[in-house]
C-alpha cells in the first residue's frame, strides 16, 4: 500500500486538547473515521440503487409502459422531432 500525506486543519484549542492526549494515535483515529464513513456512503449507495430497481420493476408490471417501438426507433424519432 502507497501513503499519501493528507493535511487536516482544526482550531487551537482542539488541537491543545489532542496533544494532552499522547497515548491517542490521531492519524489512525481520523484513517478510521474516514474509512467507516466510506463504507457508510457505500452501503448507502446501495440501497438506493436497490430501491430503484424495485421501483423500475414494479413500473414495468404495471403495464404503464407499452413498448411497441425498440429503443433505438424512439431516439430517432425524438431526434426527428427537435429538428
């Protein structure tokens, strides 16, 4: 694994109260937050995408769509149309 520096600005008192605390490692500290807020987002993303394609499918089920034309004919046809 390559390291890459990544610099972090907090307020003075913060900073005075973290140096009082040697025996705490804050690089891991914040390496571990960043990655459980990462993994948060992914599972968010996710479920969002799950929730969709409950919904593409259910919009399909319900006959809302007909599809008499392919894809590709309706492109054109929207094409045809803007000009």
């Amino acid at each position: 694994m390559t390291n890459t520096m990544l610099s972090v600005r907090v307020d003075t008192a913060l900073k005075r109260r973290m140096r009082g605390r040697k025996e705490i490692n804050w690089s891991e500290v914040i390496r571990n937050s960043i990655e459980e807020k990462l993994i948060e987002h992914h599972h968010v993303d996710r479920d969002k995408a799950k929730q969709a394609v409950s919904r593409m499918d259910c919009a399909l089920r319900s006959n809302t769509f007909v599809f008499e034309k392919g894809s590709l004919e309706v492109i054109k046809e929207w094409r045809r149309k803007r000009r």
